[in-house]
C-alpha cells in the first residue's frame, strides 16, 4: 500500500515539476516580451520627441509643422501611413499653442501570441511648444561628418554661470581647458582628453535643437549702398557700407549697419562705442567678417522681433553674419579682444574661433554652427529689457 502510494507521489511530483517549468519558461518568455516592448516604447518617445520638437519650430514663421514634424519622424524610421503613424495635432489642455505629436507602431510578440496576442500597437505622445530659451550657446551643426560641435584647446576658458550650451554634435575638451556652465547638453560623443581641466557640470546626452532665429526676415538695404568707410574718430551713422573700418575712438549711432565689404573693428582709448546697435554682414554681397577688438557695443533692446529696421536695428541683435566657413576652413577668426559685447552674435552658417583675453566678456546669446576656444571668454545671457519681445525662441518640450 504504501509503495503504490509513493509511486503515486512521485507521479505527482513530476506532473506539478513539470508545470512550474512550463509557468517559468511563461513567464521568462512574458518577460522577454513585456521588456523587447518596453525597449520599442523608449526608441518611440524619442521620436515623438524629436518630431514635436521640429513641429514647434514651425510655429514663429507660421511653416507647415504637421510636415516636419512627420520628415522628422520619418528621418527617425517611422514614416506615416507606412510602417507606423505620426498624428500631428495643435494645441492641449494646458499649451494650446504647442505641437502634439503621437507616434506608434505595430510588433510582433512571442510567447503572447500563446494567449492571442500576436502583435501589440505601442505609442508615444510628446507635446512641444516656444519657449524663450535658457541656452546663451548653440553649435547647430547635426551633419554627419561633423563630430565636435564645440572644442576647448589648451588652456581655454568658458566662464559661464547662467548659460546652458546646447550642442548639437560632439564636444571635445583638451589640456587645461575650464568650463563652467549652467548646463551643457551634447547630441553626440563628449569626449574629455586628460590634463587638468575642469568641466561642470558633466555634459548630458540631449536632442539636436533647431535654429531658435531661423524664423527672422533677412535685412535689405533701405537705400543705395555708400562706399567703403574708414574712420578713427567721431560719429559713423547707420547704413549700408561696402566696407567699414573703425579704430581709434569712434562712437556707433543706433540703427541697423549693413556690410557688403570687410568689417573691421579695432578700437583704441576709450575704443569704438555704440549702443542700439545692429550690423549684418551680408556675405551675399562679399560682406566679410575681420574682427572686434577695443569696442564696447550694445544692441537694441526694442522692435519687432523678427523683423530689422533702419532706424532700429534688429530687436536683441548685435552681429548677424550669413558667411559660410567651417574646421576646415580654420573656421571664422571672431576674437575678440579687449572687448564688451551685448547683445545676440548669430552666425548660422560659420565655425567661430574665440581667442579673446581676461578683458573680455559676453553678455550674449551665441549661434553658430561649431566653435573652438583657445583664449578666456566670459559669457552671460544675454537678459531683454523690460517691454522687449521674445527673441531667443526655443522648441522645448513641455507635457
């Protein structure tokens, strides 16, 4: 009797053994599932996070935001109506002027389909609207074969306590070189080479960002062009120049400067000054930036944003060039030295190369595709003044 019922157990036994390694494998099998889904979720919030963010910067030039923020997508590896959908909507409950994107795909399960379930729809909503941005320095440059948005050579120094760099690309750091910053965010690989340096804070992995000045109509002289210009005293006036050299001490009227020809600025005691101050150098018609040194210059702090005028300048605005160079080229030699800059330095299409000293600070928001710095630079956000409108329009995520 009693060995028929150990038999039995042991039946039992291996029945009830077998049951919990089929429940285990289950669950094992649900769990590779449940995590392969978690995985395609976190690949699908970055899309619809990259996607709202370009839709948003449709929004201050009225551009088409459904079709970039479904290019941007697309760009991604979800293209609308083919292997997943992009649905672009304006407007929530709490931003109703920002870009609504929901993003999602269909995936094939595994050990789910035991219970039906042979594909799952994942999505992901982002929700991306303008804000004034914090950030005082972007390098736009996503190319490819560009991997250093922003390099520190030797013993460079970026004194920034209120600014939050944005790059776009890579980030280099060599020798000695000091950066201290609000917040740095780096799309591609940072890479710190030794030496004495110090970072802080250590960079975060973050979205490329769109040009924050993309939506401004670009300035047109209002009349003829004069001749080239150089003076080393008294007043110069705004206009359109063919050239402009300023040096010795020589006192910049408010208004919008537009330069066709070399500008060169290098100022002696007290040095060239001038406040509500914009100049364009109109590199369509051989503008051409030489340099700032010894110059104390401040832009407007009024108009409309977006628009530049004679009289006024462009709101914020201190230097717009639309020169095109890059690393290869040695990049764009800005300086400055001896120098105090306020005001927004656009440069969209160039590779600025800062080796200003001790003596000089930037009260600015900067823009440009990469940058390298060999010498000491002090930067600040560039603050409006009371009354000013919004310049420095940024698509950041907000829900």
């Amino acid at each position: 009797m009693k060995a028929r019922t150990r038999k039995r157990e042991k039946g039992q036994a291996l029945a009830l053994t077998a049951f919990a390694m089929v429940s285990i494998m289950g669950f094992l099998g649900l769990a590779t599932d449940v995590g392969l889904l978690f995985r395609d979720k976190v690949n699908l919030q970055k899309v619809a996070d990259a996607a709202a963010i370009a839709g948003a910067a449709q929004l201050p030039s009225g551009g088409n935001y459904t079709a970039a923020a479904q290019d941007s997508a697309a760009q991604n590896g979800v293209t609308n109506g083919t292997n997943g959908t992009v649905t672009v909507t304006l407007g929530t409950t709490y931003h109703p002027g920002a870009v609504k994107v929901y993003v999602a795909q269909t995936y094939n399960t595994y050990i789910m389909t035991l219970f039906g379930y042979r594909t799952v729809n994942v999505g992901a909503t982002a929700v991306a609207g303008i804000t004034q941005g914090q950030g005082c320095m972007i390098a736009l440059d996503t190319s490819p074969f560009k991997d250093q948005g922003l390099t520190n050579n030797g013993s460079g120094t970026i004194i920034a306590p209120n600014c939050s760099i944005f790059d776009n690309s890579g980030m280099t750091v060599d020798g000695k070189a000091t950066v201290t910053v609000k917040e740095i965010s780096v799309s591609g690989t940072y890479t710190e080479n030794g030496g004495s340096g110090n970072i802080s804070p250590t960079p975060v992995n973050g979205l490329p960002i769109p040009d924050p000045l993309q939506y401004w109509n670009t300035p047109s002289p209002s009349s003829p062009c004069l001749s080239s210009l150089s003076k080393s005293s008294g007043t110069v006036f705004p206009g359109c120049y063919r050239g402009l050299t300023l040096t010795g001490s020589v006192a910049m009227q408010p208004g919008l400067y537009i330069i066709q020809g070399p500008l060169n600025i290098n100022g002696g005691t007290p040095g060239v000054t001038g406040t509500g101050v914009s100049i364009f150098i109109d590199s369509a018609n051989n503008g051409s930036f030489g340099g700032i040194n010894n110059a104390n210059l401040v832009a407007p702090t009024s108009g409309t944003s977006g628009t530049c005028t004679s009289s006024g300048g462009c709101n914020g605005i201190l230097i717009w060039d639309t020169e095109t160079t890059n690393k290869a080229q040695q990049g764009l030699d800005f300086g400055p030295g001896s120098a105090s800059l306020t005001g927004i330095l656009y440069f969209p299409n160039a590779d600025l190369k800062f080796h200003g000293n001790n003596n000089t600070t930037l009260n600015s928001d900067i823009i440009a595709l990469a940058y390298v710095f060999d010498g000491t630079i002090a930067i600040n956000n560039y603050v409006l003044s009371s009354g000013q409108s919004p310049i420095f329009l940024t698509p950041t995520i907000v829900e």
